[in-house]
C-alpha cells in the first residue's frame, strides 16, 4: 500500500469519526439573500459546495439558519430549472434534488425557525457529466482481489470532471458488473465515495467496468471456509512499552491475493501472560471479534508471545498464528548530568515478520468509515 493510499483512508477515518461526532460534516454556503445557509453532507470534500451534481444523480439538501447550526422546518422547495435539477421531495429537514440535463439552476427553499418565522432564500447548483471514475478496491491498489460470499463488497471511486472537480450525488452507479448476477447493489451513501454490494455466491471471475473511464476491477468471490493463509500484521516490528497498548491484525489472504472483507471470527491469548495480555475483546460483550484485530498490552519488561486464531477458515479447522512482541520501558538514569536524560531500553530479540506497516489497518478504517456514515444516513439505492 503506498503511502497517499494510507493517508487517504487515516484522513477518511479522522475526519468522518468527528463528523459523525458533530451529526455530519457539510459543504456549506450562503444563500443570495443571506438569510439561509444551504448545506449537504459530503464527507471529506466539505471545503466547496459548488461541486457539480451528476446526470440522474440525487442530492440531499438542507437548510440552516444563517450564521447558526439551527437546523430549519422546510415547508416548500422550487427550482428555476426543472430539466437541470428537480425537486424530487420535500420533507421537515431536508429536500431530495434529482439532476437531469448539465447546467445552472436556482434552488429556492421556505422554512421555518424555532420562533415561527418563515426565512426564504435562494441558492445555485449545476448538473456537469463525470469523465474520470478512478475505481478501486478497499484494501489494495492492484485490479485484483478476493471477498468473503453473503458480507459487503467496498468499491471506492473518484467521480471528477475533466478538469478534477469532484461530482457528488448518490442512486447513481455507472458501472457494469459480469455476470451482472454477481454482485449486488445495495448502496451509495451521500458523503462517502464507495458503492456497497453484496457477493451473491463463488464466482472465480467477477468484474466491474466504469461505464465514465476506463477503470475495472476483477474480483475472486470465495466461501470464507476456502481461505487458509494470513499473516501476522503488528507494524513498527511490534514494539510497545509496559502499560502501554497496540493492535494486533490478522491479514487474510487467497494465495497471493488480498482478502478485502474478512470478517472472520477471531480469537486471540497470551502466551507469556506474566509480560503481556493479548485479547480478541474490542468491546464489553465477548473475547472475540470478527475485524482481524487482537489487542496486546505491555505489562512487564520482555518478550511478549501470543497467538491469534482465526477457527472459521480452512474449512472449520481454522488458522492459527503465533507472534513476538518487544515489551519496552523507559529508565531513567541516576543523578548527576544524565538524570534528565531517560532512554527507551528494549528486549532484545528477533521480531515477527510483518507485511507492510498499516497493510490490513488502513483499509479496515474505511470500512469502518463507512458503516459509521451509514449509520447516520442510510440511503437505498433505487
């Protein structure tokens, strides 16, 4: 994974953590009469509103009161130009644009504040058609990987003009799956630039072709007990110090090719528990998971060994991984001239083999992202 790869989905998972935290983060702006702010969730992309819309695409947008986070009762919706964006509903919050033919209309939208007082205001967008699609897997830039049948399939994308403005809006997929069977399409969600399918059944040859560029993507559709091979992923030669955490990841693979929606049971324990604790437990219900995660904690200077495994693959009879981690801590010499001089003093031992630092992390961080953006708005495809 190159590092723009992983700095996309760290920014991606950063940025959509806070704005699920904040109820959305928006491209926002200011209507003609001042009186309104108009507003639609876009997820790292919320520094323009004046993004174009795409052909047959919808938009959700909403309505502040100017200068506040009030968000205002619409009561009506009108559109200068039906043919290039309609007004498809209207409801309390919010009101569904639908773009047809490319150009400029005004939106105008009537609301109501918390006093009783109608606010109207006025504000444009425009319709422009998409030339660069950019598809790509959720956990690796090759054209090629592997998913779980009956779990999610991520597809990320970058809808752009010729000249590299973002287009935005959901219900609107062009692409083609062979055999169309394959993958189903569940959904495209305001704010997040992926398509979400659902693997139907094994299929050694799935594709997806853009029907704006040129981008493709083949797919391996695999029983998730077919997998036998991960590997141990602990990044920084899994170092920690006493008292100190750090995950663990299991990265699933068939044969050379990534698995990029595991969601397998896992297990995982401490083999020296007088240096480390090593759990599957990432909440307060059970001692297992299904993200690839073990969560290993530094409790005494040494060497930490643990295992993780994963019982569901190779046909029931499971993987089983083993590791070391370097269990480090922070001395702090005598007095004198080197008493403010503390320095990291580290077991000495030879580390696991690891795949690429954050190889397995990064994408599971825009999955994450995504279910969180789901969670806040869910909107079926039509």
């Amino acid at each position: 994974m190159t590092s723009s790869r992983y700095l996309r989905f760290v920014q991606l998972a950063v940025l959509a953590a806070a704005c699920v935290g904040l109820e959305g983060c928006y491209s926002k702006a200011t209507g003609y009469n001042g009186k309104l702010t108009f507003a639609y969730a876009a997820g790292l992309q919320f520094e323009n509103f004046g993004k174009p819309i795409a052909p047959g695409a919808k938009l959700d947008l909403e309505a502040f009161a100017n200068g506040s986070e009030d968000n205002l009762v619409i009561t009506g919706a009108t559109s200068s130009r039906p043919a290039v964006i309609a007004i498809g509903k209207v409801s309390s919050h919010h009101i569904v644009l639908v773009a047809g033919e490319p150009g400029v209309a005004d939106i105008e939208i009537t609301a109501r504040d918390g006093a009783g007082n109608t606010l109207v205001d006025r504000m444009f967008l425009h319709v422009d058609k998409p030339t660069v699609h950019g598809l790509q897997h959720a956990c690796t830039e090759e054209r090629e990987a592997a998913y779980v049948v009956g779990e999610n399939v991520h597809v990320f994308h970058g809808l752009a003009t010729s000249d590299r403005r973002p287009v935005i809006g959901y219900a609107y997929a062009p692409v083609r799956v062979a055999p169309e069977a394959a993958l189903e399409l569940l959904s495209q969600t305001q704010g997040v630039d992926a398509y979400t399918f659902r693997a139907r059944a094994p299929n050694p040859k799935v594709s997806i072709r853009s029907t704006v560029d040129d981008s493709a993507l083949s797919f391996r559709l695999v029983k998730r007990g077919e997998l036998k091979e991960a590997t141990l992923n602990c990044p920084n030669d899994c170092r920690t110090f006493e008292g100190q955490s750090r995950y663990v990841v299991a990265n699933v693979t068939l044969g050379e090719t990534p698995v990029c929606n595991q969601n397998t049971l896992t297990k995982a324990r401490s083999l020296t528990p007088e240096i480390c604790s090593v759990t599957a437990k990432l909440d307060d219900e059970t001692d297992e998971n299904r993200e690839q995660l073990a969560v290993l904690k530094g409790l005494k200077f040494g060497v930490c060994k643990y295992e993780v495994t994963l019982p569901e693959l190779d046909g029931g009879r499971g993987v089983r991984l083993t590791g070391v981690a370097k269990i480090g801590r922070v001395e702090f010499p005598g007095e004198g001239a080197e008493a403010a001089s503390p320095h990291l003093v580290l077991p000495p031992v030879v580390s696991v083999r690891t795949l690429l630092a954050f190889g397995w992390i990064a994408p599971k961080l825009g999955v994450l992202v995504l279910v969180a953006w789901r969670r806040r708005r869910r909107v079926a495809v039509d």
